[in-house]
C-alpha cells in the first residue's frame, strides 16, 4: 500500500509518515508531480549492513582539521554567535 508526502509533509508530519511506513506503507516523495523517492521500512536482514550514525557524524567535515583540538566545542562557539543568549550568561 503506497501513501504519498510532500517534502513539507516531511518536514511538519515527520511522526506520521514514520508511523504509516512502521504500519506496513510505502510513502511516496513527489517532485512537481514526479516521484522522486519511497520511504520503506527496513527489513531486519537489510538493517544488519546499515551504518549507525556515530555521535559526531555531523561534526565529521571538522574532523581532519588541525586547528581544532576540540570539534564539538567549536560547533557550540560557532552556534554562540548565532544563537540568543536567552538564561544564560554571556
């Protein structure tokens, strides 16, 4: 059984489309009318060779740089500047 999203689908009915494909569906992704992906479960078979994203898989591009010792500490003083500093002292 197929059930189609849009990319705004995605973003604002994450839990949804996870409970519909958790159920057994099929979820088509649309590009102007086009499909463009499926979202499927994953059968425990294929889940063995799927890579787990380790805990600084986004930090990862910093990850060769020796200019920085610490990659999560510069995230988080990179995300300083950007962020208000709404109950905390600056």
């Amino acid at each position: 059984m197929y059930m189609n999203a849009t990319s705004k689908d995605l973003r604002y009915k994450t839990k949804a489309i996870l409970q519909a494909v958790a159920a057994g569906k099929q979820v088509v992704i649309p590009h102007r009318g086009v499909p463009k992906a499926v979202i499927r479960a994953i059968t425990k078979s294929a889940a063995v060779d799927i890579p787990l994203a380790d805990e600084d898989c986004v930090t990862g591009m910093w990850a060769d740089r020796e200019d920085i010792d610490d990659v999560a500490q510069h995230v988080r003083n990179l995300r300083r500047g950007s962020m208000p500093a709404i109950g905390r002292e600056v």
